[in-house]
C-alpha cells in the first residue's frame, strides 16, 4: 500500500465522498492559494483501478487528507 498525507487545509466530507465515488469534484485553492482543476485526483483513481488497486481519500477540514492505494487487494 501507498499513504501520502498532509496537514494542509483538509476537504469536507461530501467531498471525499464524491472522490471516492469517482464523481468530478472542481479543485479549490490550497494553503499556499494555488489553483488546480481536480483532475489529478482523478487520473489517480483512474491508474489504480487500471493495475486493480483500491483507492479511497480521508480528510478532515483544518487538519490534512489522507490518500491510500492499496495494491493486491484481493
């Protein structure tokens, strides 16, 4: 398995939800007020399912996120 985390500004809960339900979700500005388009997130869930990893994301607001990869789930 894969852990990267961080203590940025964290995510609201609806939000990984729709993560990890693959659904597009628009990127906001992070810590250092840098923009994305949420697109690598979802290039990422898409490279797991490719090689059959199970991806998922935790975050708590105000705190950081948590993204896993788990390899050989089976």
């Amino acid at each position: 398995s894969v852990v990267i985390d961080d203590t940025g500004i964290g995510m609201p809960s609806d939000i990984c939800e729709k993560i990890n339900n693959h659904e597009f979700v628009q990127s906001t500005e992070g810590t250092m007020e840098e923009k994305g388009v949420g697109l690598g997130m979802m290039i990422c869930i898409d490279l797991s399912r490719a090689n059959d990893a199970v991806f998922g994301v935790d975050s708590v607001e105000g705190k950081g996120t948590a993204v896993t990869i788990i390899f050989d789930a089976e």
